[in-house]
C-alpha cells in the first residue's frame, strides 16, 4: 500500500484561500502551485507527478496548454482525478478523461445563489431600464421622465432554459419575491421533477419562448446547447421580451442577439458571459443601450468563492481516503478509475464512506 500523499497540482493561483484552508487539514493531500516561472514545459512535468488536478474554469484564463484534452492527458499518465474550479468546465474534455480513466468532477451548485441572485438582479434593472437611463442621464439627455418607462417584474412569465441549481434557486426566488409564473425547458429533467423545482416544464423551446416577457439561460455549453439561441430562437421570443444569460458564453449568438436587439424584437438584455471573456472594447453589444454587461462575475462573491473552493478540497479529500466524491461528470469512467486507482496507490475505492 502506497503511503505517499496526493499531489494535486494547480496552477499560479485558486479562487479562495477556502481551499488551501480546507486541504491543509487532511494530512493525506499535497498541494502543489504550479508557475509559469520556467515555462510551460516545467509546470506541465511537475503536474505529470500529479494524482489530482484543480482546473481553471474559464477557458480565456487557462493557458491552452493547460487545458485538459487527449493531449494533455497524454503528458499526465498519473492523473486520476481533475476538479474545475467552478460548476462549469469548459477547460475539460469530458470524453478526453473517459478514454484516459480519469474522474472530472465539478462544483455544481456551489455557487447557486450568488448567480441566481445576478440573473433576478438582471431581470429588474433590464425591465426598469436602468442602463438606459444611466446612459442618458450621463449624456444630460434625460429630461422627460417618461422616455424611460419601465415594468414591474412583478406577475410576469420567465422561461428558464436549463433547471439545475442555478435554475431552481432562480424560480424560487422569482415566485416567493415576485410572484412569476415560471416555465422551464430542460429535456434532461422529467415534469414532476421540474414541478418540484418550481417551475411548469416545456418540451418545445420555440413554444416556451413565444410565452415569456423574460429568458434567462442557466444550462451547460455542451455541443447540444452550443449557439442554441441564435437567429430563429431570438425570433421565436416575445416581441418586446428581454434575454439574460448567465450560464456559459457560445450559447447564444452574439450577432444574431445584436440583430434582434437593433431591430426591437428583443427590448433588453443582460450578459455574463461572452463568447471571447472579456470582450474586445469595442463589441457592439458593450455599447448598446438596452444591455447590461458583466465580466462573468455572476457567481464570483465571497460567499461562492468559499464554497466552491471548499466543495473541491473537500471532494480531492473523499478521493484520496478511498471514496468517490459526489458531483461526477462522467460516472461511466468509475470502473476504470477504480483500476487505475488500485494499481496506482494500492487500495480500493468505493461509493461508500
């Protein structure tokens, strides 16, 4: 039996100090900072001495070379578990870990009421069109009161697309704050599931869309959601509806939003997340009147920070004393973890404590 510690390597930096903290109180973990110090090349052969891996979430903050696909995976023959940083990762390759017998795990959930909060944050300040008076006001064009008549928020019907954590937490706090009719469209999640979570499920996104005064997109990229709402999606929404994303940029079409925007087919919006992170100056959505931009920072507070990172120490800890760790993007892998595992540090693993 090896009774070495596991090395989890990371690179530069973490998102909190939560999860040095936490991972400090298991003697069974090693941490190791990697830094670009001495290139790529070096950082790269000291996390091949890695069991563990705590991925950057955001793919225009991780280095490509870091980012964890066959090629990578080629270089880490002792990787046996990556964690992302976040409830997203756009910086793994599932499948490239599957064929590698490699676990992913992320943080789902963890951050759930910091971007549920952002996105209802959203809602309130695009109907009462707060970016559009702050603009003219600024500009000491904002005489007439009434250029700038708003909604309330108040009774109105909102499509979520995608009800997982971040989902649910939105439709109970639109329900018990504002009394929303709230529908939601997620094919992985059945009716009386959706029903549980607060929400009235439908099957036909174009359907749903034509109902809503507000869309708010809280699903994973993944390459069935990719550019999901582009040109005929935005078309389908109600006219004078507003769109808020704060789930993963790629989702929706940037151009065809702009377009629907342009042209007052959509009234507002508000943005997260970007297609490249963060934008160029000069995109024309950041300059647009009716839209409200963020720097992907829906889910970055202190609390969220704590949590997720917590959430991860906490899973690379269940890992190394021999149990897999809840929030499993691909179970199908566990079998040959289960292998790699044993052969490697010389115990078993289980789905029990």
């Amino acid at each position: 039996m090896s009774n070495e510690r596991f090395r989890i390597g990371y690179l530069i930096k973490v998102p909190h100090q939560s999860f040095l903290e936490t991972a400090a109180k298991d003697p069974a973990l090693e941490l190791v900072r990697l830094t670009l110090d001495e290139g790529e090349n070096a950082a790269l052969a000291q996390l091949a001495t890695c069991q563990g891996y705590y991925v950057r979430a955001s793919r225009d903050e991780l280095p490509k070379p870091f980012h964890v696909n066959d090629t990578l995976l080629a270089r880490l023959p002792n990787l046996l578990m990556a964690a992302s940083q976040g409830a997203g990762y756009d910086t793994i390759e599932p499948a490239a870990c599957t064929r590698a017998g490699v676990l992913l795990v992320n943080q789902a959930g963890g951050n759930a009421e910091a971007v549920a909060e952002h996105a209802v944050g959203m809602m309130l300040a695009l109907l009462k069109r707060f970016p559009e008076c702050h603009a003219a006001m600024r500009e000491g064009r904002a005489q007439r009161r009434e250029e700038f008549m708003g909604r309330n928020l108040l009774g109105k019907t909102v499509g979520l697309i995608g009800i997982g954590n971040v989902g649910t937490r939105t439709a109970a706090i639109l329900h018990a704050a504002f009394q929303c009719r709230v529908l939601a469209y997620d094919p992985y999640v059945d009716a009386a599931t959706v029903a549980d979570r607060g929400a009235e499920k439908c099957d036909d996104l174009a359907a749903m869309l034509a109902q809503c005064d507000i869309v708010s997109i809280h699903c994973p990229l993944t390459p069935e959601s990719r550019a999901m709402m582009a040109a005929d999606g935005f078309a389908a929404m109600k006219p004078g509806s507003v769109l808020v994303t704060t789930a993963r940029g790629s989702i929706h079409d940037e151009g065809a939003l702009l377009a629907a925007l342009q042209s007052g087919h959509i009234a507002a919006a508000g943005l997260d997340v970007w297609e490249q992170e963060p934008p160029p100056a000069d995109h024309p959505l950041l300059s647009h009147p009716a839209v409200i931009c963020t720097q992907h920072t829906a889910g970055v507070t202190h609390e969220s920070r704590a949590m997720i990172t917590r959430i991860a120490a906490e899973a690379f800890s269940a890992f190394a004393a021999g149990r897999f760790p809840p929030r499993i993007i691909n179970p199908e892998v566990k079998a040959r973890v289960a292998e790699r595992y044993r052969a490697a540090l010389g115990r078993d693993i289980t789905d029990h404590a």
